[in-house]
C-alpha cells in the first residue's frame, strides 16, 4: 500500500519509520517533510494546512492510508475533507478536533462529565480576567484557548507574572487569534506524565506511559517549549494509577465526546498530572505527542499499520497490541534563542558519526548536499535500552558527536523524575 504522511517533524519521522516496518507498506510520502525524511520517504513540497492540495495529491496518486501528524489539518477539518473525496485517512474530524483546537471547549467537556481537572474559568474580557486573578492563588495557570503550538502556557508565580500573561495573550496577541480567550485555572501540584490512546470511536487502548520535559533548560528552568525530552515509561504510573486512568479519564472521555456526537478517532493525548487526590487532565491533544511519539514508538513491536486499519474499522477491540519492556527515551537538540527568536540554515556537522540509537529530524532542510537547520526544534535523538540508564547513554553518547551554530539540549533527561 502507498502512505501520505502529513507533516515535517520529529513526530513524523517517527511515524514512518515505525510504518516502513510493516510489510503492508510498499511506499510513502510526506508533505512536506524534511531533511531528514527524505532519505526514508519521498517529500512532496505541499504544506500541512493545505488540505485541497493535499486532498488532490492523495487522489491523483490513489494514496491507500494517509497519516496526519500535526494539529492545525486536522482542526481545520483534514479528515473531513479526505472522507468526503472516499480516502481513507487516520485522524479525528474537526468537530472532534476541537478537543485540542479550544482549551475552552476541553475544559467544558470535563466539567459536564465529570472528568478530573484543574478549577477554571473561561474570560473573553482581560479587563474581568484581572479583575477576578486573586480568587486563583498562586501559582495560577494562563492559557490561551485555542492552539498555540505548544506554547500557549503560562505559569505565573506572582500576581504581576498572571497580569501580564493575560496582557501578553489578550491584548498584545503573542499567540494570535488563539488568544481571543484565555482560560485561567488553579496550578495542579504532582508529577506530569503523559498517554497516548488509539481510539476507534467506541474501544481506547492506551499506550505505554511517558513522561515530558516541557521547560526549555536543566532543572526545569526557563519558557515552555513543544518539548525538550521525553522518557518511557514514566516512574510514577504504575498498573493502578492505569486502572484509575482508564476508568475516570479515558473511557469517560470517549464516551463524552459521543454523548456530545462528536466520535473520536485517531490517537487521543491525555497530558495529565497525578496529583495527591489522583490523576487529573491538564490537557487533551487530538493526535501523537511531540517528543513523547520519538519515544514511545520505539517500545511498539506491533504492526502501526495494522493497529490503524483497525481505528479506521471500528474494531481495535479485536488487536492485540505488544509493547517491549525496555526503556526509551529522547532529547531534543534545538537552535540558540528556541521557543522565542532563533536564526535558521546553520549546516548540522556529524550526522553520520551517531549511530547507536535513532536521530529522527525535527526543523531540518537539504540544502546543496548538505542538512541544515530550519525550525526551533532540530534534532531528537531516541535510543532503546534494557533500562532508562542504558537508554541515556546512547542518546547522549550520539549527541556528543553532532553539533551546529548556537545548538542548545537539556543535559538532564531522564534524571528528574
């Protein structure tokens, strides 16, 4: 079969690396791709958000799966606009999409079904949104409503920080129209893992737990980025706090999202934090995690594209999914100035040098023969071991070898738990 994957990441790599694996695929693209990819599948120059484009490429070259990595295509309706035209394509349709494309809307859902999260409140008026900031305590979390690109957070530690937040998201429109509203709520105290689902509309599976280093420096210092890291499993999910999830999280939210006729499809990301009254949802994404996929994809020993025919069907209850027992991990190599201003087309020297775990590329570019750097995010280097230990350090033992201008890591994955 011929596959389309939809996006330019590090997630993507990932994903056709793990779909070359199965003997159902004979060939795939990706639009656009990077430097990286194109040494695995052919890029096709047509960017993620343009669906009739990519509507039209799919048709024209009879594409049997297509494979959507980002979220912006899918809340703009990707899916929809696929099935319409008789393609088959792995993803949820946007009125399901919106799960991850208003914050507003996720924290709504929870409230109605009795799904565990954060207290909040939804302002579209700054001026109220300030007014009402005491009530919160601190530290208080700011978020913009809609996406933002993993960004979009902001944890103020005093009453200035939360003004400002506000101001920075309503009023200067950091994030664009995404800020149109922003929703406050109380700061959850616990450890963040993260869990991955396929989901087929009625049955969930969850994949095995991760955990993300979201702060851009050691220690968990500095701005949120898109993810700097990620180990798998994470250390502080055990079999019974999966017991608790599947039961008070997962399913429920599955089935609120029918309730609300709205079926979910795809892969569905609960980003949660257990906390000392149990796990909670800090957010939802509607598709794979970004590290979080660089990681987990590597414990996968069934077949991906088996695993997503059977979401497509509506029969993911009749697969047996298997998972190694051995310990993953990534880190992410970014440029200087990454999540704010940073420079692009810096030539990425050593490459060929790292070879014991995976590099999967994140912002890169061929250029003139050589891979260059063109995003915040370049490089996550991935490796699979016995244990966490082993795992790091042949993640750290490639990074060692590869470098560019201004290039910047957490040296500290998979240390703090």
């Amino acid at each position: 079969m011929k596959v389309l994957v939809v996006g330019s990441g590090g997630r993507e790599h990932a994903i056709i690396w793990k779909l070359l694996q199965s003997p159902k695929v004979s060939y795939v693209y990706c639009a656009p791709g990077n430097g990286g990819i194109r040494q695995m599948a052919e890029c096709v120059d047509i960017k993620a958000d343009d669906i009739e484009g990519l509507c039209r490429f799919a048709k024209k070259h009879k594409i049997d799966l297509t494979v959507v990595g980002p979220e912006l295509p899918l809340s703009l309706g990707i899916v929809d606009a696929f099935e319409k035209e008789g393609l088959r394509i792995f993803g949820p349709r946007k009125d399901a999409a919106i799960i991850e494309s208003s914050k507003a809307f996720a924290k709504d859902l929870m409230q109605k079904y009795g799904i565990p999260t954060a207290k909040y409140r939804i302002y579209e008026d700054e001026t109220k949104a300030k007014e009402e900031i005491d009530s919160f305590g601190l530290p208080v979390v700011i978020k913009a409503d809609g996406l933002a690109a993993g960004k979009g957070v902001i944890i103020a530690r005093t009453k200035e920080e939360a003004l400002n937040a506000i101001d920075i998201i309503m009023k200067e429109k950091h994030f664009g129209e995404a800020g149109n509203k922003v929703v406050v709520e109380e700061f959850l105290e616990g450890k963040e893992v993260s869990i991955l689902a396929f989901v087929d509309g009625k049955t969930a599976v969850p994949m095995v737990s991760a955990q993300d280093y979201k702060r851009v420096f050691d220690n968990d210092k500095g701005l949120n980025t898109g993810g700097m890291g990620a180990i798998s499993p994470a250390p502080h999910y055990d079999d019974k706090v999966a017991v608790e999830v599947m039961e008070k999280i997962i399913k429920p939210t599955v089935e609120a999202m029918n309730k609300e006729n709205r079926p979910y499809k795809g892969v569905l990301y609960f980003g949660l934090m257990i906390t000392k009254d149990g796990p909670k949802v800090v957010e939802y994404n509607c598709r794979f995690g970004d590290p979080e996929t660089e990681a987990v994809l590597l414990r996968l020993e069934s077949d991906l594209v088996e695993i997503m025919e059977a979401v497509l069907d509506e029969r993911l209850h009749e697969v047996d999914i298997e998972w190694t027992n051995n310990a993953a991990m990534c880190v992410v190599m970014a440029s200087g100035g990454y999540p704010e201003n940073f420079e692009k087309g810096y030539e990425i020297k050593g490459l060929e040098n790292a070879e014991e775990g995976i590099i999967f590329h994140a912002g890169t570019k061929y250029v003139d023969g050589k891979i260059v750097t063109n995003g915040g995010r370049v490089l996550v280097f991935s490796a699979l071991g016995r244990t966490l230990d082993e795992a790091r350090a042949i993640v750290y033992g490639d990074i060692e070898k590869v470098s560019f201008k201004d290039c910047h890591y957490r040296r500290d994955i998979g240390l703090i738990k």
